[in-house]
C-alpha cells in the first residue's frame, strides 16, 4: 500500500481523536517534507489553541495595558483597543529607531532572566502527569472550582493552591481545576498571603486534645489529616477525620484540608464497608459551635456507620438530634 493509501485511509476511516493533536502534527509533517521537531508541532497545535490567546488576553487587560495606560499614561484605551496617541507624529526613521531600542530591552531582559521569565507558565519544575490532571478535573466534576464553567465551554487547567514556587506540594490535596480565565487572575484576586503558610499548617494548641493525639491511636493519615477511632463510638467503629491544624470547625478549613479530609472520608468509608459488610449506611456530620453540641473545639468529622435494625425507627437521621424533628 502506498503512503497515500495508508495515511487517507487511517485519516478517513480510522482516526479517533480527542483533541486536535493528531491532524496538526501531521499537517506538520507533510508540510515540511516528512519531518519536524517537537518544537515546531508544538507551536502548531499553539496556534489552534484560542486559551493561550485568552490566557494573554487577561495579561494585556490586567498586567500591561493597566501599567502602560492607568499607570503611566502611555497609552489610551477605547473598549478593547489600545492607542499610542499622536503616532502620526513620529516620522518612520523615529518609529524604527523606537522599535529597535525596544527589541534591544527585550534581548537584554531574556539574557540576565532566561528561562525564569516563563516560570509561571510551566506549572512547576515539572509537568502534572495526564492521570493526575484527569483524577483533579474528575473530582470537579470537569468544572472550575472558582467560578463553575464547564470544560465544555472553557479550558480547564490544573493550579496548584498554595503556589509550587512558594512550596506547594505536588499532590492531589494541594491542587484545584481552574479555568484559564480564573488561574490567570487568581494572582489579583487571592488576597491571602502563602509566605507562612508552613507556619499555618504547623499551627498547634498544647491544651488540645485532637492536636496532641497518640500516635498509636492514628488509624491512617495524610499531610493535613487523620483518622481515630472514636473513644465514645455511637456505633461500633464510629471514626473521626481531624484536620491536623488547630482550626475550631469546618468552616475555618482551607481548600488543601477539605481536599485531605474528603479522601480520608472516602477511603474509610471503602475500608469499613469491605470489613463489616453489615453497614449499609453512615452519618456524616459536625458540631459547628456550643448551641451545636460542639464540645472540642478542634474541627473534627464524624463518619458514624450504619446497621439495618440498629434503632428502631432510622428515618429522619440527624433530624432526630432536635426532639420532635425526626421521622420525616
């Protein structure tokens, strides 16, 4: 069979394709006689890739069209057009002289900077692997955990919370799915300041009792959480999910400690099933306050499981913790 033959019958017949990755390398390929660097294929699928414009579009609007026009009054901006006013007063060996010293700036700026300028766009020392980026955009629900697109109507990207350059962790925990449009502003938007968040994390109280646990009382853990058994239980292996942070409730988590708790929860609630398969459900629940019950004031969740016959009547679950509310 002929190269012709092969490739129209693979494009026509057999391609499958989640992406446009595959026409554009090939398009690559035949356009420049059989060959092309990762470079240049790469630069292809860029130009068929509108995020990377939008991405730039927030830059000029929120970084350099602010300096250039709010800031130092180079330019004029009218709706979405940028304007160096009084251009026609520059004669052509002005304009090219003016663009060669700013071509010079440039060059001189990549020299002492290097590869560092483009830091911000890599995401890290290394790239997030396709797996680990599908399992951050599967437990989104592939929408922007900002604002809520869809991956059908924006690009979604994987950003680390706490930044990788101020120590983030690459891990499941410490990422989020933003949306270009998101991940490209949260540096004007976040006001929370990473530089300690070391010290935050570290954060203990010694009169606590879920901040100095035992250690053989640890079930499983992560870097931000674990997991007791509760020394009160409501029902057999009653467990609690505890942030490792001195934070009194829930509502004083940050995003990674929702995201730590959350896998503990999951993996526990997987681990008591496959060793009792007499549960059949669980309440999950916190006390958020004295009027609520709360007791230690060290946020701590309850994964309580659940047995068929194990009250008499289970029907309105945690209603019944107000007298008269339950039996719904």
């Amino acid at each position: 069979m002929s190269l012709y033959s092969e490739l129209k019958s693979f494009i026509a017949d057999e391609m499958v394709m989640s992406h446009v990755y595959q026409p554009v390398m090939l398009i690559e390929l035949l356009e420049r006689n059989g060959e092309a660097s990762t470079t240049e294929i790469a630069q292809a699928i860029l130009n068929h890739d509108p995020s990377q414009v939008e991405y730039y579009e927030q830059v000029v609007k929120h970084m350099v069209g602010r300096v250039l026009t709010k800031n130092r009054h180079i330019t004029e901006k009218r709706g979405n057009i940028y304007i160096l006013p009084n251009m026609t007063s520059l004669s052509s060996q002005e304009r090219s002289e003016l663009i060669d010293l700013l071509r010079l700036k440039i060059s001189e700026y990549k020299a002492k900077r290097g590869s560092l300028i483009w830091e911000h766009r890599r995401r890290g020392h290394r790239p997030i692997s396709g797996s680990t980026k599908y399992e951050v955009l599967k437990r989104a629900k592939f929408r922007c955990e900002l604002c809520g697109v869809s991956a059908g109507e924006k690009a979604l990207e994987v950003d680390h919370i706490h930044p990788k350059s101020l120590g983030g962790k690459d891990n499941l925990d410490n990422y989020q799915a933003l949306c270009y449009s998101c991940n490209s502003a949260k540096r004007n938007t976040d006001k929370s300041d990473f530089r300690d968040y070391k010290k935050m994390y570290n954060e203990r109280v010694s009169s606590c009792l879920f901040c100095e646990i035992p250690q053989d009382r640890i079930v499983t853990e992560n870097e931000l959480a674990y997991v007791i058994r509760d020394g009160f239980p409501v029902t057999p292996m009653h467990t609690l999910i505890i942030p490792k942070r001195h934070v009194s409730d829930y509502f004083g988590l940050f995003q990674p400690e929702i995201n730590a708790t959350n896998k503990l929860i999951m993996g526990q609630k997987e681990l008591l099933q496959d060793d009792d398969p007499t549960i059949d459900g669980f309440n999950i629940g916190m006390n958020c306050g004295e009027v609520a019950g709360q007791t230690i004031f060290h946020c701590h969740i309850h994964l309580i499981p659940r047995r068929k016959g194990d009250v008499e009547n289970p029907r309105g679950g945690i209603r019944n913790l107000i007298l008269g509310r339950g039996h719904h």
